[in-house]
C-alpha cells in the first residue's frame, strides 16, 4: 500500500479547566491512504471537530504526532505549520466562511496569493474549478447573492484551490437541506476523485457515510472501524 497522506499516532487531547480534565480524545490511531474517502461518524461532542482541527494542524494535541505527507508537524514552529498546512491541506466547515466582500471568484483566489501563486494562475485555477462545480456564470457574485448551496460549493473549492494532499470536512453539508446536501455532496465526492485526493468527511449523515470507501467511528475517544 502506498504511504498514508496523513496518519495521527497517539493522539491524546485533554482539556482542562480549574481541576477539571477532560480527555477529549484518548490515543487516536489513524491512517488516510491516496484515494481514500473516510467518513468520521459519532454524537455530537464526541470529539470529531477537535480531531479534525488536530489533524488540520489548527490545534496541536496535548501529544501524540501529526504526520502529513510523511511530514512530522509535532515539533515545527507556527510558520512552518502554517505552510504546511497552505501546501498539503484543505479544510472546509459546515459554514462556508466565505468573505463577504469579494466575490466567489475572489474567494477562491485568495488562499492561492497567500501562498504565492501569481494573480493571474490564481485567477485561471479558481475559474476552472469554480467551472467544475457549474458557478462559473456566478463567479462574480458575492457570497450574499449565493444561495446556501451555491455558497459551500465555493467554500468546497476554495479548500481545493492550492492542490492540497488531504481534504479534511466538519459536517460540510450540514447547514443545507436534504436534496441540496444530496447534490453538494455528490460534486464533493466527484471532486475529490477528479483531485486526486484523500478525505476525512465528518457526518452525521448515513447515506453520505455509505458513498464513501469506509466509515471510522469516534468512540470514547478512540476511532474504530465501522
């Protein structure tokens, strides 16, 4: 089998507030392989967002290590996290986050200047993705004249505009209604395939769960497959 695209060893996240402690997550063993699209399931609260932002390099556990693409992030200084996480992940949440004053187009290019891409490349990637997902005629509308559908499929492609390795996702169909969130998440899916990715797709959805190569659960702080 090839080298996982992100693998979590270890991870422990406890929370602590006065004497109280709250172990979040208690020794989480994962591995995301190319191609993979692995749905995380559990209740509300059981630690599913939080695995995510660890794995997402956007909070750091309190030990265990994070490697992606066969990077070690456990010992790297914030900037270098930063980049890491520019070049090799994309992370989408159940609200779309979009900013509000540019334009999807806009939107789609930003994380790609931040990382250095020249305007004009940026500018070609995000209409070609945007065209990918039928927004093109819609590119150079703000977020406010998007519908909630319209809306995450930029936030989707957004997450993809850097080429990343891993596509993380918390509930991304969350806020929409169920015909919509049908429709959404298909072009997630065809997306990720297309991209070349790998995926970790928090839900609650079951139906959405079973579209995908395997489901892991969140149980008492550890994954076990479902």
């Amino acid at each position: 089998m090839n080298d996982a695209s992100l693998r979590l060893s270890g991870i422990r996240r406890t929370f602590v507030s006065g004497e109280e402690k709250l172990d979040v997550l208690r020794g989480v063993e994962f591995e995301l392989f190319p191609g993979e699209i692995v749905a995380l399931v559990g209740p509300s609260g059981a630690g599913k967002s939080t695995l995510l932002h660890i794995a997402g390099l956007l909070e750091k556990p309190t030990s265990g290590e994070v490697v992606v693409g066969g990077i070690s992030a456990g010992h790297r200084s914030d900037r270098e996290r930063t980049g890491l996480r520019l070049s090799h992940l994309g992370f989408v949440y159940q609200f779309h986050h979009l900013l509000p004053e540019f334009t999807a187009l806009e939107n789609v290019m930003v994380p790609q200047m931040i990382a250095g891409v020249p305007k004009a490349r940026a500018r070609e990637r995000a209409m070609f993705l945007l065209d990918k997902v039928g927004l093109a005629a819609r590119a150079g509308h703000r977020p406010a004249k998007l519908s909630g559908g319209e809306q995450q499929r930029v936030a989707i492609v957004r997450a993809l505009a850097n080429g990343p390795k891993v596509l993380l996702a918390d509930e991304p169909t969350g806020n929409l209604d169920e015909r919509t969130a049908d429709l959404v998440f298909g072009e997630l899916l065809h997306l990720v395939r297309d991209e070349g990715l790998s995926a970790l797709i928090a839900t609650h959805n079951p139906a959405l769960a079973a579209r995908m190569t395997r489901t892991v659960q969140m149980h008492e702080g550890r994954l076990v497959p479902l």
